[in-house]
C-alpha cells in the first residue's frame, strides 16, 4: 500500500482563519482514495460547505 500526502489550503469557517490542512490518500490502480484528514472534518458543523474539504476530495477523482 502506498501513501501520497498533499496539502491544502482555504478559509476555515470553524476557526474564522485560513487553514493548511495535511490529507493522506491510498493510491490505488484505479486513482486516489482518501484516508486522513488533520482537521476532524467529519465533526465540523461546516463540513458540508468547507472549501478545503471540497479540493482534497476533487483529488481523489
């Protein structure tokens, strides 16, 4: 299993701040499948509409 880190930056709502958000991915034959995110955006109230949130996840496709 391979791991590709990238990161990401963008305004946090949360946190009224720009944040830099430290994602890992499995690269798999098929593309990128993300495993981690440093932020807990799972937990976020505004993870429906984070702007970080959305470039990790366009990486994967």
């Amino acid at each position: 299993m391979e791991i590709v880190e990238e990161i990401f930056t963008g305004y946090c709502k949360a946190h009224n701040l720009t944040q830099i958000v430290t994602c890992e991915y499995e690269k798999l034959p098929d593309g990128l499948s993300l495993q981690h995110v440093d932020c807990d955006y799972e937990k976020c109230v505004h993870n429906g509409n984070c702007d970080v949130i959305r470039q990790a996840l366009a990486r994967e496709e």
